[in-house]
C-alpha cells in the first residue's frame, strides 16, 4: 500500500511541474505520517484505549 502512496504521490507533485524524485517521497510521506501516528498513540492513552 505505501508503494502505491509513493507513486501516487510522486506523480501528483510531478504533475504541477515539479520534478519530484521517488525519495523525496518517502520522505514527505515520513513527514506526515509521523506526527499522525504520534498523534494517535497520545489520544488512545488519554481515552485509555490499548
């Protein structure tokens, strides 16, 4: 599933004209799903969800 969110993503940001290599993906990708999950950790703590 992350190949097909890299490509996806690669080709979108490619599409505005910019040229976007494959890991610079990974690395926005990384970027943004990071705090997301962080994210998630805390709130299943508060909600004392495990």
């Amino acid at each position: 599933m992350l190949t097909a969110l890299n490509s996806i993503l690669t080709n979108s940001i490619n599409s505005l004209g910019f040229n976007c290599s494959e890991e610079l993906s990974k690395f926005a990708q990384v970027r943004t799903l990071t705090p997301i999950k962080t994210i998630k950790a805390f709130s299943e703590y508060v909600s004392g969800i495990h």
